[in-house]
C-alpha cells in the first residue's frame, strides 16, 4: 500500500466560522444542497456524474451514495472541534482507505479560512495513476465549498 496525502489551497469564505461549521459538520444540511445543485445543474460534467448516482443518503453524521457498477461509497463524521475541525472517513466500497480533515479558521468577521487535506492509502500502481487527479479534485471541492453562501443555509 501507498500513501497520497494532498492539502487543498486555503480558501476564503465570505461567512463566519460557527455558520461554515455547522453546515459542513451536518450531512443533512449537505444533503439539501447536494439535491438542489443535482436537480438545478446544467453543466455538463455535474449532469453526467449525477446520471451514475442510483441512491444518495445522508444522515447527521453519515452520507452514503450508490453509484452505478461501483456500489456503495459511505463516509462518515468521525470528530468534531467546534468550529475549527471536521473529519471525515470513508468506511465500507471502494477498495482503499480514506480520511478526510476540513480545517476552518475565523480571520476576522465574515472571514474564515479553510483548507482541505486528504490521506488516501492505494496499491502503489493506483498512487502513481492518481495523484495528480487527487490533487485536482480536493482543490474542486475546497472551491465549490467556499462559495455556497453559509449565512442563508442556517
């Protein structure tokens, strides 16, 4: 096994650090926005991704997703620090491990922090195959995660 660990750039969020973590350390609020972005979508990419998700669950500490051919991906909350740590494992599907850390940090009023940072193992083959995409797609989330406007979800 191999390890890929990727930390995201630090993004800035327009949104006071206790309503970005309330929002991102409860699947359930994910879950609202993940269905409204897969029902609005035109994009292209966003519609074809959607059309290989069968199922999509969430629960307050829990999302799990069936994708078609692939099966269940589950991940769940496994440690809160209010406000500034959320981290995420997967548990079950895919074959490799995966965790998860969502840093936040309040820089002033309506100005918090944040960055992402991923610990993947994989055979060595998947690592050398994947890294790059990795890269790429943790940087895609902590972008799209820093513009959903955290004051209106509540």
């Amino acid at each position: 096994m191999a390890s890929i660990e990727v930390t995201s750039d630090v993004f800035k969020i327009d949104s006071d650090i206790q309503s970005v973590y309330s929002f991102l350390s409860d699947f359930n609020k994910m879950g609202v926005m993940f269905n409204l972005a897969r029902q609005m979508s035109a994009d292209e990419q966003i519609q074809a991704m959607s059309d290989k998700i069968e199922k999509v669950d969430f629960t307050n500490d829990a999302c799990s997703i069936t994708v078609k051919n692939m099966g269940d991906i589950v991940v769940k909350i496994v440690e809160k620090e209010e406000p500034q740590l959320i981290k995420i494992q997967r548990e079950g599907g895919i074959p490799a491990e995966l965790t998860v850390w969502i840093q936040l940090l309040e820089n002033a009023a309506y100005d918090t922090r944040m960055r992402i940072t991923l610990h993947l193992e994989m055979n060595m083959m998947l690592k050398m195959v994947f890294k790059r995409k990795v890269e790429k797609i943790v940087n895609q989330i902590g972008e799209a995660l820093s513009k959903i406007p955290y004051r209106m979800m509540g």
